[in-house]
C-alpha cells in the first residue's frame, strides 16, 4: 500500500499473508568455511495442518540447477508406469536444514527406530522419463515430520517472499507460513531420504551448510 505525505510517497506495509503467523527465534551458527551467522529457528507446532494430503508409495531426490526436487508417488497396480507423482521442490539451504532436522530427531532417531521396530532403509527411487496425467509440482521450505513405527507424516510449508518481507518489517518477530501438502509413506523411505540429503549436502554451495549451533539468542 503506498500513501502520499507531503508531496512525498511513503511506501507502508499493511499486507496480511496467507498461514499461520509463527513466532520466530535467533540462532548463532558456524558455517563449514569456519565464519558465523545468524539464522531464525521456527517452531511448526502451531502452524495450520495442510488440507492436502497424499500418500506416497515411492520417493526419489534429485538436486540439479540448484535446486532440490523431491519426488513422492505411486505405482500403478503391476508396477507398469506411475499413476501420480507429486515433486516438491526445496532450495539447497531449505534441504540441507531439512536433512538435519532429521539427523538430530530424538526419542527415538531414525538411527536407532531401525533396531527398535526392525524398519529398513528401502530404496530411493529413479525420476521418471515421462511424467504421468496425476502429477502435481510444489514448493516448500520447511517440513514438520511425525514417524510412528512403520509410518511416518511429512506436513511441509512454505513461507514466500511476500512472509518474509513483511518479517523483515516486523523485525523478524514471526514469518507467515503457507500449509502445501501432508504426505504420509514409510519410514524405511525417510530413512533413505535423510541420508540421501546428506550425500548431497556436500554439493550445495559452503556458506549454506550448518556446522554447528552455537547458541540460542532471545
């Protein structure tokens, strides 16, 4: 919204996003080429649950132009083709972030859910050359994630340019986050995710991977 003030135009910011408005926290952390940096930490508890959901029977990564696709799908009975595919799409720092959030899961890990409940890492699947009729391409940059034995919930967000500009105008206060899609698939296949992020993690550009958390700033 831009109002006139004295023959001037002064430029206000009045805009409400879409989401749940959640509170945002500061964090002091090393990057890999050894300098610091300051991130906010975000707490998803609160966030609106996504009215999408979709289950997925398959899972794939693939990072090229800088960008990191996730594919979720199911196969058709017979195993001939795909029937849907949904593809989210994350940038390198949203993915390394989201890996690590992963690694760092605690009562229980993903690690140690393998020896409690005999779950197994399954195989990450291939991309496929043609897209099937049912496919659905989104953005996320942030995923809350629930794993119950063999099943696990991925309810992944998205905060656009228009949330984080209005954070900057609230002085980082809290972030509007956009609900994208609830995906529920097996463990095994998280498991394979996680450590497939983190192969890749060593590809993403230096100053986007987290070395470690150095403190916690109110």
């Amino acid at each position: 919204m831009v109002k006139a003030k004295s023959g001037h135009l002064v430029e206000t910011w009045q805009r409400r996003e879409r989401g749940t408005a959640v509170p945002l926290s500061l964090h002091r952390i090393k990057l890999r080429d050894g300098s610091s940096a300051e991130v906010h930490g975000i707490d998803l508890t609160n966030a609106d649950i996504p009215d999408k959901s979709y289950f997925g029977e398959s899972c794939g990564v693939d990072y090229s132009d800088d960008l990191v696709r996730v594919m979720f799908a199911q196969p058709k009975l017979g195993g001939d083709g795909l029937r849907s595919l949904v593809l989210i799409t994350m940038t390198p720092p949203a993915a390394a972030q989201f890996g690590k959030s992963l690694e760092k899961m605690t009562n229980p890990s993903l690690e140690s859910l393998v020896g409690q409940t005999k779950i197994t890492d399954k195989a990450l699947s291939k991309f496929p050359t043609n897209e099937p009729e049912q496919t659905a391409a989104l953005i996320a940059d942030m995923v809350a994630v629930a794993v119950h034995g063999q099943e696990c919930c991925l309810d992944f967000y998205h905060a656009n340019a228009f949330s984080h500009l209005a954070a900057q105008r609230a002085n980082a206060s809290q972030l509007y986050l956009e609900p994208v899609v609830r995906v529920t698939t097996s463990s095994g296949l998280l498991l394979s995710l996680m450590r497939r992020l983190k192969q890749l993690r060593s590809q993403f550009p230096a100053s986007i991977d987290i070395a470690e958390e150095e403190e916690h700033a109110d």
